[in-house]
C-alpha cells in the first residue's frame, strides 16, 4: 500500500504543533493509509520537539532558518511515496488529504489548498484571505501551508529553491507545472493569522510594495523578510496590538483594499455618467489614477510568467500560464496607457492654472 509522509517544518512552535499533529493523525487514520509524521525542528529553543515526539512524530533536527531547505530535510528523510508539506500552524482535515489522494491517484504531479485564518485578524485580511480562496482555483497557485506532491515529481524538480527565503512555495509550484498537472483543491485548511495579527495594514502593504518593485532582494535575503517569516518570538502570537495607530493603518488597508476590488466596476459605468466637473467623477479621477500605478506592478509579474512559460513542458499547464501571463500583460498595458494619460491631463491642468 502506498505510504503517506507528513513533513511539517518547525520552529519554536510548542504552543500550536499539538493541534496540528493532532489533525494529521486525525485525517491520516480516516484515509486509511501507511502514514509517517516528519517533523523538522529547525534551531527551537522551546519544547517543540518533545511534544512532536508526545504525537509519534519523527523529529529530524536541523539548523537551516530557511524554509525551503528545512522543508527539503523533511523530504530527504521520508519514506513515503506521497510527500505532504504542513506548515506547523496548520489545522488540516480528512476532506483535503483524501481529495489530495484522489487526484495523486490520477497522476498529478502536485497541488494545494486554499487557506483560511484562525482567530482574530484585520478585517482587510478576511477580505483577501476570502478572494484568494477563489483566486488560487482561478490562478492555479497556493500558499505553502498545505502542498503535496508525489515522491518522483519532487526528485525532478530538485524540491523548494533554497535561494528563496520567501514565496519558496510559488517557485515550487511552478516547478511542479513543468513535470505535470498542478491541482488546486476546493477544500480549504485553517492555518494561523498570527503574523496578520502583528503586523500593520501599512506595514503589510509596504512589504508588498517593495517585493513588487526588488523582488530579488525581497526574496532572496532573509533580512529583508526576517520580521514576517523568521521571527523567532511566539509571545504574542495570539493578540493584536489595541494602540491607535496600528487601528488607523489597517483602516487606511481596508480602504485600499476597496479602491482595488471596486475598480473593475467603473469599467460597466460609461464616462458621461460621472462627468469629471462632478464629485463622482473626481472620486473616479483620483480611484483611477490610484489603481493605474498600482497596476504598474503587473510588469514584474508578467516577465516572471514569461519566464515560467518558456520552460513550461506540459502543454495544459502551458495554456494555463499563457492565459495568465495574457492577462498580467493586458493589466500592466492598460495600467501603463492610463498612467501616461493621467500624467498628460494634470500636465495640462497645471499648465492651465499657471497660464490663468
């Protein structure tokens, strides 16, 4: 029968490892199937590897700080022909790991499911984390909480790219493209918003902003990711900060969070209704030139797709990504056509105002 590895990486992750073994057994022993717990402690300093060992766990210990390479540990060391990758704040379900099954069953190379946020988080966040759970089926890609894959397509991929310290998951997706089918399952798992909870609005935007404009660096220094990613301090993993400015900043998110999930509407509401003279059309005029340089960053992401799609090997994962890379072109055409006329009408406002 074939055998099922867990690999969940770990750091200083006592307080919530429990429930998450908990969950793998729980699922494992509905599927029925051969099943092994990797843990892999990467460098705790807490007890995490006692209470991995209390859930009949195999504990690899390694001192990487880097998520793909600890990830990579735990494959090298699994027996399984089937390698599930669980992020250690993860709550996983039988409903996804026999989902999962079927479709290894049929040949996929690999896969994932969409994630949802445990406990208190900003209100801006359930808005994305609501819109990535249809955006990961539309897109074909996930997060890393929950990923798996068989054993042979890993081998052929190399596994997760450990130049990356962030977004290793997407490469290895990718990677997972080129050697077959990549599924997306409609069942979702329950993962931790702690870094939600600590972390501003304003801060989580900037990050974005500068993994947009030097992914490079963004992605390939563990500095630039440390406080997200690497922290090591899990004391108040479970509460967010009640001070003034923090609620500021994540009001200030929701509220460009709107302008972005609002601004494919004006497409259906012709010009004449929203004269520019009128407040609706200034609101449209400023929302407009808001998203317009926001679509700037469409740019980055098509030459990453074109990319992906000069190596792609699987002509249905092929079509996918050209459909993709088709749209990121559109939005970053029509972002950069809008961007120039926005900048040629305040020309010839400001033109006009000097003149009198």
């Amino acid at each position: 029968m074939v055998m099922i590895s867990f690999i969940v990486p770990a750091h200083n992750e006592q307080a919530g490892i429990g429930r998450t073994l908990e969950a793998i057994n729980d699922a494992a022993r509905v599927v029925d199937q051969p099943y092994e717990i990797i843990v892999v402690d990467d460098a705790s300093t807490d007890a995490t590897s006692e209470v991995a060992r209390q859930h009949n766990a195999t504990v690899v210990p390694v001192n990487h700080r880097q998520i793909a390479a600890t990830r990579n540990s735990g494959a090298r060391a699994a027996r399984g022909d089937r390698l599930f990758f669980v992020d250690a704040d993860t709550t996983i379900n039988p409903r996804a790991v026999a989902s999962a099954l079927r479709y290894l069953d049929k040949g996929v190379a690999g896969g994932g499911a969409p994630t949802l946020f445990d406990g208190i988080v900003p209100l801006y966040i359930r808005l994305v984390a609501f819109l990535c759970v249809i955006g990961a089926k539309l897109i074909g890609f996930t997060g890393g909480a929950f990923m798996f894959c068989a054993r042979e397509a890993f081998h052929a991929t190399g596994g997760f790219d450990e130049r990356l310290y962030w977004s290793e998951e997407g490469a290895f997706a990718m990677a997972l493209k080129r050697e077959g089918r990549f599924v997306v399952l409609w069942e979702t798992v329950l993962t931790s918003g702690r870094r939600f909870r600590t972390m501003s609005g304003l801060q989580m935007l900037a990050t974005c902003a500068r993994t947009a404009l030097s992914p490079s660096k963004m992605l390939t220094r563990r500095s630039s990711v440390e406080r997200i990613w690497y922290d090591s301090n899990r004391e108040n993993d479970d509460k967010m900060p009640d001070s003034l400015a923090f609620k500021v900043s994540n009001a200030i998110a929701l509220l460009i969070m709107m302008a972005l999930l609002t601004g494919p509407v004006w497409y259906f509401i012709p010009r004449s209704l929203t004269p520019l003279a009128s407040p609706l059309g200034k609101f449209r005029f400023v929302d407009g030139m808001f998203l317009c340089h926001v679509g700037l960053v469409f740019w980055p992401l098509t030459i990453v797709l074109l990319r992906y799609l000069l190596r792609q090997k699987q002509w249905t994962e092929w079509i996918k990504l050209a459909a993709l890379f088709a749209f990121c072109l559109w939005q970053a055409w029509e972002s950069t056509q809008g961007v120039i006329r926005i900048w040629t009408t305040l020309y010839h406002w400001l033109t006009q105002f000097y003149n009198g």
